[in-house]
C-alpha cells in the first residue's frame, strides 16, 4: 500500500520524498519501528524536535 506523505524537507540534500510505504518506514525510520516502545518514541521525538527550528513553509501554510 501507498501512502502519501505531507511534507518532506529534503534533509542534507536528498531527494525529495512524497511517497512511501509502511514497510519502508519500518525499517528505516526509527521513530515508526515495531518494537519502539511509546516511552522511547516519546523520548526520541522530545530530542529531535529540541533541535529544530519552525517548520520553513509553516507561515504560508497558515495563511492559506
């Protein structure tokens, strides 16, 4: 199955990414592995987003 994601910023100049799989994602995106636990999502997901600054299309998306 196909799914079809909302935003991609094309971290350290890759690709850009706007489709992919739930297979793909479990394999590669640490956040989304089965056996991630709630206690660490929440912890990975508290220290990835310590370090980010607002989204850069945030604005533009509102004022639409």
């Amino acid at each position: 199955m196909r799914f079809f994601v909302g935003h991609d910023y094309a971290p350290n100049g890759r690709e850009i990414k706007f489709e992919t799989t739930i297979g793909e994602e479990k394999k590669g995106n640490k956040m989304l592995r089965a056996e991630t636990t709630l206690d660490e999502f929440k912890a990975l997901r508290d220290g990835r987003d310590a370090t980010l600054q607002a989204p850069r299309l945030l604005i533009p998306s509102l004022q639409v």
